[in-house]
C-alpha cells in the first residue's frame, strides 16, 4: 500500500516537468526531424514525399562548411574567453569574499539575464559605433585613436556573445565552488600543499563539473546563435545559424533548415561525447581513481 | 511515399503550427470608443495582418476607424512576405485582412489562402487609378484578390549634406571613393535585382548569367559597410553617420525625412530601380468579413492617405484624389508620377520558389566569403 502511494507520488511530481519536456522539447524536435526528410514543408495544398535532398544539399556545398567552421570556432573563441573570465570570477565570490559582498556581485551577474536580448544588442551597439562609448573613453585616457571600426565585425559578435553567455559560465563555475568540502582542503594542507597545490589538485578537480555545466550552456547555444552575428557582425555576420533562420523565414524551406539544424546537433553531441571521455580521463590522473 | 494523408501528421502539423504562432507574436489593440445609436456599427475584433509601422497601425487610424465602425483593430507583424504566407498557412480562420505584395498575391491565390474581393462593395474602388485597378497580377479565373493599396520603389537614398551636388547613378555602390559609406538591403531577392539592374540587364527577375551577378555582388561587398534588415536599423546607422549612402524604399525615406528629419534624399537611378506594390487582400475564412470590407475601402480613401503621407510620410498612392491633394511638387506626386521616371521602373515579378532558393544560396556565398 504504501509502495504504492510512494510512487503515485513521485509520479505526480515528475508529471508536470515531464509532459512539459514531451509536448515543448520532444514532439517539436521529432516534427522536425520528420520534415528534415521531407521534399517540402508539408503545409497548405503542397505534395511531398521522403527525401535525403536536403541533407545532399548541405554536403553539396561549400560554403554551407565554411559557414560551420565559422560558427564553430565562433562557439570555441566564446565559450574559452567566457571560461577565462568566469573562473576567477566565481571563484573570488564563492570563496573569497564575505556574505554582503557576494550577494551583491552575485546580483551584477545575474541582471544581463534579466534584461531582453535586443535591448543589450542594441546598447552594445551604442557602445562600440565609431564616435560611440568606448571610442569616446579610450580618446580620453589619451589613446591616439582615429576609428575603432568594431561595431559590424566579427570581434562585436564576439563581445555580444561573451556578454550573452558569461552569466551563465558564472553561475555554473560558482555553484560547485561555493560548496566545496573545506575539509578537503585543510586535509591538503595538513599533508603539506602549499595553496598552488591546494588549487590545482583539490579545488580545479572538483570544480569541473561545473565547469564543464557552464561550457555545454555557453557552447551549444552560441554555434547556433543568429541574432548576435545579425545585429552586431554587419556584413561579417553570416553564419550557419543565419542561414538556418534564412530557411525558415524568408525561404520557407523548414525541410533544409531542419536538416542542417540536425547535422549541427549531431557534431555538438559528437564533440561533447568527445569532451566528456577526456574530461574523465582527466579526473582519475588527477585525483587518483574517484572515478 | 505520401506523407500527407496520415492522420499522425495533421497532429504534427497542428503542433507545429501552434509553436510557430506561440512565436514572435506581437499584438497592438486600440479599443474602440463605442458610440451608440450610429448604423455603421459592426463590432467585434479585425485582425490585420502588416509590417510594423506600415501605416495600418497608426494610432490615429486606429482611432478613425474604431469610431466609425465600432471595431477593435488588433495587428500582428510579419518581417517578410514569407512570413505572412506561412502565418496564413499555419493558422486558417485566424486573420482577416493582410497586405501581400503583388509579386507575392499569385502564390498566396494558388494556395487557396485568399478570398476573392466583391468589388462593387467597395465605395473607392471606382477612385483607383487604371493602370492599378486594371492590373493582371491582381486577378485570377476574373476575380480580384488585391487592391492595390500604395506602390514605391526599392532604390538610393544619399546625405545631402555629405553630397550637396547630388548622386544619380547607381555605379557609386562600386565607386571606391564610396567604399564603407554603403548601408545595403540584406535582401537576396532585391540584392539580384537591383545587380541586375546596375549592369544593365533589362529584365533582372529572368538572370541570364548568374556567375556575372554574384561576380558584381562580390566586388559590391568591400564597398558596403553593413547590411540592414529593418528600417529602423537604416534610420540609425544615416542618422548616426555611419553611412551616408545606400538602398532603401521611397516611402521609408519619405518618413524618415518628415519625421526625423533626416538629411535624406530618394533618388530613382538612371540605370533604373526596383518597383512594387502592396495590396490589401482578404483571407481564406475571414472571421469578420464586414469589417475587412471596411477597413480596405477605409485604408484606400484619400481621407487616410493624406494624413498618412503628411503626419508620417508614406509610399505613393494608388487613387485619384489622393494624388489631387497632395501638393503639385511633392515626391509622391511630382517624381512618381513623370512618366519618364516610370519608364525606367523594373515592376518586381513573382520570382519561382527554386530560383529563390538557388539566388538565396548565391547571396549566402557572397556572404560567407566576408
């Protein structure tokens, strides 16, 4: 009786987030999928039949490739300069500053996440004009500059993009370090690690984890990202995610932007089984077989 | 094998269609102040279909309107044509009125989207110009399905500050002297036309040489110095003197020079431009039929019109006494309607969905090799 009522329980509890992931995340991926194959999109008076045109298409050609790569490295440069300034970062907060202090830098890095993506893109766009915020700043600490030109490149993607996905590396990154074992530590000490070793063989070990939650939300999202390389990148914004979006919204082809949009998730799961097999690799050198 | 008659599918397509609406959905009302005892009353809601900012949804027609009929009109934005087919296909039954262009009205027809127009239940109809009312492209089996509402060009506009002794030639887009002074329409479709029309082509909607193009379309691309993608974003880069040349619509340049007051001058090129016309057609299941009746005959009066162009600035009109009341040496009145400059318009064709594909991937190379 009481088997039963625990797992009505834990049935009714896990029943909401899961019809949620079923009908929200599930379904529309395997819509998708199904119209990958298809000639057309099946709707209004269309005939259409099962195809891998669409997926010959993206291999056909070149650019398409070259436009991946883009994307890809776009979505390394992103998430390494994110995971550079997000570590120290969430490490000073979790474990370096009192109570008070960390509530309220904790807060600075939780409002860009507030605030509607356009809205940063666009004063990212005031800040980096020529004759705009930063220009204006850096002629004033007496720099001889003439024009910054970098709004409409792709180092303004860059820096949308960092802004975009930093939260995120920062919350990740701090979660795991702010409970960290003291305990660990001390016992480190008490077998005579010198602070260096404390950090490189006690706390980056056991941060991983949430090291590698931070680059899995910075990374997948930002390969496939088009609003920032649309709005800040100028005529250096295409990319494979702007062409997908171009499929969908002005082509009305949703068959090849479903397939391309596939193959990308396909080499973000192949890139990330690969990360995760080093990473574990990683973790029984460095701590001795926890794993 | 035939996807299309399994029942599992329709569900597909129902979900689909429901994320998609879910989607980007920006609603603007006005509520309707009712006034009692008037017989014009029809009530209920009207659901427009528009670009934002395209003159439907100013505030004071809204208001006009609303008064006069009692009707409470709700708008939803699309950013390209596609779009508002694809809103039209994924949710039948949903909105009355949309304004297609005319290149794009054809697909719209042949794929049952639309509901044929009684003409004769429109009081300005007969206030059309002929060459508008009597056009081909809005008809169908004897049927009309658009009226056409306003017409414009798609071509150059130039700071007449930076350039006091004018521009009228669209070579300056390959003119290094130009080079980074360049906004350009990130448009696939008039990107090959207005190439096209650059190296004389007369009928640019039919490429004979595809590789000569995208040739032109590369060596155009050191010159630019951004692509825009909405008006809004050209306003900004012109008024923030990031640019002080490029393409951009007749009726978008009129605003921004009556509004913002921006030094901005509309110039249709000798080489020629890019023509289009926007019309107002009824969809497939209209729930309020009455109101999409009167909101067309209301958007194509003189009464609105001349409010439009001289309180925001608007593409050139399509009847009559609009033309009569605006003043003799306004643009809309003194340049689009020289029949020499006429002359020299390409009139945008409906363009086959493989060629738009195939000149979509050559715009994405171009691109792609920045």
């Amino acid at each position: 009786m009481s088997f039963i009522r625990k797992n009505l329980t834990r049935f009714l509890l896990l029943l909401p987030s899961y019809s949620w992931l079923l009908f929200a995340v599930l379904i529309p991926l395997l819509i998708m999928l199904v119209f990958s194959f298809l000639s057309d999109t099946p709707l209004g008076s269309r005939d259409v039949y099962a195809t891998l045109k669409n997926y010959q298409t993206y291999f056909s050609l070149g650019f398409y490739w070259v436009l991946t790569s883009k994307s890809i490295l776009t979505a390394v440069y992103t998430t390494f300069i994110c995971l550079l300034i997000a570590y120290p970062m969430a490490y000073a907060i979790a474990r370096r500053l009192p109570g008070r202090w960390k509530a309220a830098l904790f807060m600075l890095v939780i409002v860009p996440l507030w605030s509607n993506t356009l809205v940063r893109l666009y004063s990212w766009a005031i800040v980096l004009r020529d004759g705009g915020v930063l220009e204006y700043a850096l002629k004033s600490i007496g720099l001889p500059i003439q024009n910054l030109s970098i709004l409409y490149s792709y180092p303004a993607v860059i820096i949308g993009l960092v802004h975009g996905y930093l939260p995120y590396m920062v919350l990740t990154i701090y979660v795991v370090l702010d409970r960290l074992d003291d305990s660990l530590l001390e016992a480190a000490a008490s077998l005579g690690a010198n602070p260096w070793q404390r950090f490189l063989r006690v706390t980056v070990p056991l941060s991983l984890p949430g090291v590698i939650a931070g680059v899995i939300m910075t990374f997948i999202p930002v390969m496939g990202s088009f609003i920032e390389p649309r709005l800040l990148g100028g005529k250096e914004g295409t990319m494979i995610g702007t062409v997908i979006e171009d499929q969908f919204v002005q082509l009305f082809n949703w068959p090849l932007g479903a397939a391309i949009a596939f193959l990308l998730l396909l080499m973000v799961l192949v890139m990330l089984t690969a990360m995760g097999l080093f990473v574990r690799r990683l973790n029984r050198t460095s701590i001795g077989g926890t794993e | 094998m035939k996807f299309q008659k399994l029942s599992f599918t329709s569900i597909l397509i129902l979900m689909a269609a429901m994320l998609l609406i879910s989607c980007g959905k920006a609603t603007q009302t006005i509520e309707a102040s009712i006034n009692q005892g008037n017989d014009n009353q029809i009530g209920g809601v009207l659901r427009v279909l528009n670009w934002q900012g395209y003159g439907s949804d100013e505030s004071f027609a809204l208001d006009e309107f609303g008064k006069m009929y009692g009707v409470k009109v709700e708008h939803d934005y699309i950013t390209s044509e596609e779009e508002m087919l694809t809103k039209l296909r994924t949710s039948p039954g949903v909105y009355d009125v949309l304004l297609p262009n005319l290149a794009y009205l054809p697909i719209a027809v042949q794929e049952g989207l639309l509901e044929p127009i009684d003409t004769s239940m429109l009081e300005n109809w007969n206030d059309l110009l002929s060459r508008f009312k009597d056009l081909d492209d809005i008809r169908s089996n004897g049927q009309v399905y658009g009226v056409p509402w306003t017409w414009g060009a798609t071509a150059m506009v130039y700071n007449t500050e930076v350039y006091p002794d004018g521009i009228d030639s669209m070579q300056v887009f390959w003119d290094p002297n130009y080079a980074g002074q360049i906004a350009w329409w990130d448009s696939y479709e008039d990107t090959m036309a207005l190439v096209g029309i650059a190296m004389g082509d007369p009928d640019p909607y039919h490429p004979k040489d595809l590789n000569a193009v995208k040739q032109k379309m590369m060596e155009l691309m050191p010159q630019v110095k951004t692509l825009w993608a909405s008006e809004d974003e050209f306003d900004k880069l012109f008024a923030n003197k990031d640019i002080s040349l490029g393409v951009f619509w007749s009726g978008s340049a009129s605003r921004a020079a009556t509004v913002m007051g921006l030094p901005m001058k509309f110039v249709i090129p000798k080489e020629g431009a890019i023509a289009w016309i926007d019309t107002w057609a009824i969809a497939k299941d209209a729930p309020n039929r009455e109101a999409a009746y009167r909101w067309i005959d209301y958007m194509i009066s003189s009464g609105f019109y001349i409010r439009w162009d001289t309180e925001v600035g608007a593409p050139a009109p399509t009847t009559q006494s609009s033309i009569d009341a605006l003043p003799a040496d306004a643009f809309n009145r003194a340049v689009m309607g020289d029949p020499q400059v006429i002359s020299r318009l390409v009139w945008m064709q409906t363009v086959s969905a493989e060629d738009r594909q195939q000149w979509n991937q050559i715009w994405e190379e171009v691109k792609a090799a920045q």
